[in-house]
C-alpha cells in the first residue's frame, strides 16, 4: 500500500468513527428514507444491505437508525405526497428506486441528500445533470445501457430462427421504459422483427395489454423492465406459459417467476453499490461530488423448466453465454 492509499483508508475508518461515536454520545437518531413506486416487497434485499452498511458507522437499527419506508404501490398518483412525507420527517438520506419515486423526491426537497438506486435515465429525466458530475442533492446508480434492447432482441433470434413479431410490455409512465422501447423498435427495425406495443400504466391495465398479445401473431414477448411491471411478474409469467411464448426481460426476477430467459444488469449490484452512497454521504461527502455509477455486471439467466414447458430446447450456444441455469 502506498503512502497515499494509506491516508486515505486511516482518513475513511476515522471518519466512520466519527459518525458512530457522534451517533452515541449525541444520542441522535438517524433516518433513512425508503421510497419506492412499488410495494415494499420489492425493496426487502435492499433494506437488508443498508442495515449491514451502516453498522460500519455505528448505526444500529432499532438503537440510533430507523427506517421510513414509503410504498407507492404503483398508484403514481400518490408519489408527490409520499415524498413530502418523507421531507417532513427530516430524513438524513432518501435512497429511493427506479425514476419516477426519485423524480418526486428531487421536486419535494433540494436539501436532503437523495440516492438513486438503478434510475433508468437520470440524464433524461432531469434527476442529474450528468453522470460525471449529478449537482444538486441526488447521485447514485443508473440502470441504462442502452445497447441491451438490442441483445435482448438477437437472443430471441437466436434462440427462434423463424421470428417475425415480438410484443412488447412496457410502462408508458415511465420515461425510462419509453426510451428502452424506442431502442427495442430501432434494434427490431434492423433485424427485421416487427414491433407490438402493449402499454401499461396502472395495475389494472394489464388485462387489456396481455389480451392484445394474445389476439395477434407473436412470437415472443418482451417485458421492459420498472417496478410496475416488476411487482406483476407472476401475472406476466403466467399468461406467456398460458399462451406458449417465450419471454425475455431486463431482471432475473422475471425468470424467477417463470419466465424464460433475462438479460441485463446485475440488480444486487447496483443495490451494494447505491448503499456504499449512503456510507459516503453520512461521512460527509455530497451528493453532488460523487458521480452516478451505471451498471459493470450484466447477466443472462435462463429457465430451463420453462423452455421444457414451451417446448423449446435452448441452444448449446445461448447456454454456454448464460450466467445462471435454473432447472
């Protein structure tokens, strides 16, 4: 280790100490807020990261840390009054998902530090100004990589020689999901797939999506990933093995919940990744110093009990690609 390494590892573990021991002899409590679009299922291995993060700090759950959670549901129309909730109880860092739950809390407060846990398009959205340099209150990891709508799109093919149509399903509220669906339209064009556009924005539109699919000539459904469709996985899974269509999304968690085969950025990831921002700014680094990570793990996960169900057999060659086989 050299002498500048050095420094910087005693500067970070005194720091640490610092925050720990100031927790204890001032016996303040602090606050870290969760807010989230979708239901609070979805945000349990998170919470679990941050707990063991922050026991570095002397943060001890239950002793001098609380929790505020905040679920939206994926009712839009409740984000605005869940962040000026969370404003109102003085958190000392938001970490809040996805781009719509952080784009509420950036208009409900420009003062508390908010961190962004895989934001589809921070640049965008207006979350950030940009990756190198975010300004303002909000920093954290980004989801977007643009090039993956494409590969998505070449495993389908690769996987169904004959494919023509592809059905997409895809928030319309949400500008990260419009942006994945522009790129998988642009990629489709080029490989000479048509597109189908099923556009959900409320839980209860996805009966009437689903049903479109159903009633034209699709080959293959792809599920561009948010926390509205995320929280009705099961119910997408369900319908494509009902219908015999084989599935590709951005999240292992829809092949988790039966669906074929995910390719995209590593979720735990980008998890750790967004609590070490927490770590750093209750050390007392600003938002607006740390630049916005985008995702470096990417994974391909294939059910093999789902191919077996559509009777499909996964080529040697997809196989040997996939980060994980479930059987």
């Amino acid at each position: 280790m050299n002498r500048r390494d050095f420094f910087i590892l005693v500067g970070a573990a005194t720091a640490a100490q610092a925050v720990g021991a100031s927790a204890q002899e001032s016996g303040k409590l602090y606050k870290i807020g969760i807010f989230f679009a979708g239901g609070p299922g979805e945000v349990t291995t998170l919470h679990d990261i941050l707990r063991d993060d922050l026991r570095e700090l002397g943060l001890i759950e239950g002793k001098n840390l609380v929790f505020e959670g905040r679920y939206a549901d994926n009712r839009l129309d409740r984000l605005p009054a869940l962040a000026a909730e969370l404003v109102s109880l003085h958190a000392d860092v938001i970490v809040t998902a996805g781009t719509l739950a952080p784009l509420a809390t950036k208009r409900a407060t420009t003062t508390i530090p908010i961190v962004m846990v895989a934001a589809g398009d921070p640049v965008g959205s207006g979350l950030i100004a940009s990756l190198a340099r975010p300004g303002g209150n909000v920093t954290g990891t980004s989801l977007m990589a643009p090039e993956l709508a494409g590969k998505r799109l070449e495993l389908l093919k690769d996987l169904l020689s004959g494919i023509s149509r592809v059905a997409v399903l895809w928030n319309a509220a949400n500008p990260y999901a419009a942006l994945v669906y522009k790129e998988t339209v642009g990629a489709a064009r080029i490989l000479g797939i048509e597109v189908q556009s099923l556009e959900v924005r409320t839980p209860d539109d996805f009966d009437g999506a689903l049903e479109a699919a159903a009633g034209q000539h699709t080959d293959a459904l792809i599920t561009v990933e948010d926390p509205l469709t995320g929280e009705h996985r099961g119910k997408i899974a369900e319908f494509a093995a009902g219908k015999q269509l084989p599935t590709i999304s951005g999240l292992r968690i829809f092949v988790d919940a039966g669906g074929l085969m995910s390719y995209g950025a590593n979720l735990g990831d980008l998890q750790r990744r967004s609590a070490g921002y927490v770590v750093k700014i209750l050390k007392g680094a600003k938002p607006s110093d740390l630049p916005v990570e985008q995702p470096t793990k990417f994974e391909l996960v294939i059910n093999l009990k789902t191919a077996q169900a559509l009777g499909l057999t996964i080529p040697q060659t997809i196989l040997l690609r996939a980060d994980e086989v479930i059987e």
